[in-house]
C-alpha cells in the first residue's frame, strides 16, 4: 500500500543513487542489464483502489473505497485498524490529505 501525503511540514528526503562504474568498459550485470518490466494487464486495473483520508477522516463513501472494501471483506477488521492509525496519523502531525494507493 503506497501512501502520499501532503503537508507543508512534510520534510522530504530524495535518497541518491549511485550507478555502478563500468569495468573494463563493460557495464556491470545487476540493474542496467534487467529487461524493462511488463505493464500490468487492464483487467489487474480493477484491482487498483484510490483511497483518501482528509482532515484525519477516512473519505469512505467514495466508489473507490467501497469497492475496496468488498473486495478486502474477509480481513476488513484489520485493515479498519490501519486505517484508524493512519487517520490518528494524520491528526497528530496536521497533514491535510492523505492519498492512499491500495494495490491488492
């Protein structure tokens, strides 16, 4: 579950990167030489949940959160308790929305 959060006292820390140095003039095995990954069918689209917690409050009569939980329904008591922390979460430290990306 991918979380953003918008606030201006969000401090964020964009981690660097350090490509590895060729050898030899071959560029090392590892991440250059992956294949590119394949994009997701659109039937996995269905299964892609945009949720938000505004003002510390869980916006759940949106389309999207209702499908949410249909399709969560056997484990919804523990995922209500996530959503609890993140909303006390989002009260303690002022952060106006929250944009939840629910992935499976």
């Amino acid at each position: 579950m991918n979380i953003l959060l918008s606030s201006p006292l969000a401090i964020h820390h964009t981690p660097t990167i350090e490509t590895p140095k060729p050898v030899n003039n071959r560029i090392p095995k590892g991440i250059l030489s992956r294949p590119l990954p394949t994009p997701e069918l659109d039937s996995d689209n269905n299964k892609i949940f945009h949720l938000i917690i505004q003002n510390g409050l869980t916006k759940d009569q949106t389309i999207d959160f209702l499908k949410f939980r249909q399709f969560y329904y056997s484990m919804w008591g523990n995922i209500v308790k996530i959503f609890r922390i993140l909303e006390k979460l989002m009260n303690n430290y002022l952060v106006p929305i929250a944009l939840i990306n629910g992935e499976r």
